[in-house]
C-alpha cells in the first residue's frame, strides 16, 4: 500500500510536470529513465524499481502524445506514441510478475519503435 500511494503521488507530481514540459523535454527525460531500466533490467531484485519508473515513462509518453512533433504527420505521430504506451504498460506489468525473459522481448521493442519515431520525427 505504501508503495501504491507513493508512486500515485508521484505519478501525479511526474503527470503535472509533464504537460509543462516541451516535446523534447519530455522524451529525454524518458530516455534518460529508459537507460536506468536497461541498466538494471536483468536484476531482479530492481524490478519494483523499474515498474515504477515505467510508470513514469508512460506519463511522459502520454504528455508528448498531445505535442506536435516538428515534423511529419501528426496522426502517425500519435499512433506510434500509442503503441509504445501499450508496450510500456505491458513492461511494467512484467516487471511487477519478475517475467524478465518478457522484460527482455518488450525492451527491444520499444527500441526498435524508439528508433522509427526518431527517424521519421526527430
């Protein structure tokens, strides 16, 4: 329970921010916490930790999906954010089951999606 209301507050702080920041500012401080995840994904012992900052990811995912990319068509812009807060979603939920085989095969989907975005919207 101390966990839940933590990460609620948190989410609530993170959701807050998160619309206050530009689309730039949103997606780094994704990547800066996807790179926290990947460091530690194969540590099980980290997984509560990294379910939590998946949560994060998806507040910031859902914020950039409302931004306008600099570039490109805006309805596959959306749908491409749509897809990826599905993928951290089912991230966090492995992470919470300690499935890490699953963490492994979500991650390197969200990698390849992060790279396409980048490539068509960066």
């Amino acid at each position: 329970m101390k966990l839940f209301l933590v990460t609620l507050c948190l989410s609530v702080f993170i959701f807050n921010s998160a619309f206050a920041q530009s689309l730039k500012s949103n997606m780094k401080s994704s990547q800066t916490l996807l790179k926290q995840i990947a460091a530690t994904m194969n540590d099980t012992t980290k997984n509560q930790e990294n379910a939590v900052n998946v949560s994060k990811m998806v507040v910031f995912f859902e914020a950039a999906r409302n931004q306008s990319p600099d570039s490109g068509s805006l309805k596959n812009y959306q749908e491409l954010m749509d897809q990826s807060i599905v993928l951290m979603k089912s991230l966090e939920s492995a992470f919470k089951a300690n499935d890490n085989a699953l963490v492994l095969s979500i991650m390197q989907k969200l990698n390849t999606a992060k790279k396409e975005g980048h490539d068509l919207y960066k």
